[in-house]
C-alpha cells in the first residue's frame, strides 16, 4: 500500500536538484568581495582559494564554501574564490550565485531563502 523511498533522495518542496552543467563566476575582484568559479568536475569537490587573508582566515573560508556546496547538494565540482576581504555572508552568496548560474537555473526556479539558508 505505501512507496517505497528506499535508495530515493526525499527532497523539499520546491526545490530543485543542482547539477553543474557548464562554467560559471560570480562576483568581483574589488575590495571586500570573492570572485567565485565553478565548473563541473569528475567527482568530489577541488577547492582552490587566493586571498591576501589566507593565513589568518583560510579555514573559516574553506569551510564556508564547502558548506554552502553541501546545502546545494554539489558534490562533484572544481571551485576556485579568489578572495578580497568578503564576509561568509558575501561567500555564501558568491558560491550560491555561481552554482545556480552553472546549474542553468533561471532566476524564477531559484529556492532563494528555501533550499539554501
């Protein structure tokens, strides 16, 4: 009588599954932003990050951008942030951009504020 969810991935209402099809960048190389590049990749995730910061901020900026890659699901992707002083909040939106933007979503399929948070 009941379906059987087995080996299935249950996903939220509304969201869409992100899969990267193609190369994509978001954000600038001014002060106090991150220049993000996503492009697919064989599998798991090759993470490269530049920032004059990097010693003293280098592992809150890589555990950021592999979060917000979990929360989208990406798990397959070679990810370069070139970074120029951005906040986790300006990260986060950099990476979202730049897999929404590599995943070929429009801007009326993106889950702003449901699937990533």
């Amino acid at each position: 009588m009941g379906t059987s969810t087995k080996g299935k991935k249950r996903r939220k209402k509304g969201c869409v599954e992100m899969k990267l099809t193609k190369p994509a960048v978001a954000g600038t190389l001014e002060s106090s932003d991150a220049q993000v590049t996503v492009e697919p990749g064989p599998e798991g995730i090759e993470l490269s990050i530049q920032s004059s910061v990097l010693n003293q901020y280098g592992k809150q900026i890589r555990a950021t951008v592999l979060e917000t890659l979990e929360r989208l699901e990406i798990t397959a992707a070679k990810v370069a942030v070139v970074d120029k002083g951005a906040l986790d909040c300006t990260l986060k939106a950099r990476v979202e951009c730049a897999v929404f933007r590599g995943c070929g979503q429009s801007d009326s399929n993106i889950p702003w504020g449901g699937a990533v948070k």
